[in-house]
C-alpha cells in the first residue's frame, strides 16, 4: 500500500522524460529545454496546488472555530423541501377517467 502511493510520481517523471527524450530527437536541445521547463511547472502545480487549496480550507476553518470544535452536523442536500407552501398533508382525490374528457389531437 505505501509503494502504491509512489505510482503518479513516477508515472509523471517517466512521462516527462520520454516527452524531454522524444523533443531531443525531433526537434532539438533548445525544445528539449522548453518541454522540460513545461514538464516541471505541470509537475510543481499538480503538487502544490492542491495542497494550497486544501490549507486554505483549514486555515477559514481553524479562524472561525478557534477551539477546534467540530461543526454542526447540517443535512445533506437535496433532503428538505425547499417550498414548504407546496407541501401539503391533505390526500388528493383520485379522479375518475369518466369525469376526465378524452380529447384527441391529429
């Protein structure tokens, strides 16, 4: 499980390096260097970013709730109605199809 954990790193060093291998061959050194520089900010964003992001979440978190405290529990959404005028607790009366006209349309 811990090595399992290493295989997007190693994958996007062995993807930027065949990409750096294959600029070399076709196109050059000075390419070569562009696809490099590329590689890594691609590679320095996907690890940094997210952590930002993530510290960013805490950081709100630990200023509105000092102490540490858990926050309230809220349900999830989608789970209370949100017109409380169109709830209603009086059962519908079941039409009959005879009281109903049938109109057809071409």
């Amino acid at each position: 499980m811990f090595l399992g954990a290493f295989i997007p790193v190693i994958a996007a060093t062995l993807s930027g390096t065949v990409a750096v291998l294959v600029a070399v061959v076709t196109h050059g050194p000075v390419s070569a260097l562009i696809v490099l520089a590329i590689v890594i900010g691609v590679q320095q964003l996907g690890g940094h970013v997210p952590v930002l992001a993530v510290a960013n979440t805490a950081i709100r978190y630990l200023v509105e709730h000092p102490r540490g405290e858990p926050a309230p529990r809220h349900d999830p959404p989608g789970t209370t109605p949100t017109d409380t005028k169109q709830t209603s607790t009086i059962p519908l009366r079941k039409r009959s199809s005879a009281a109903t006209p049938t109109i057809l349309c071409p």
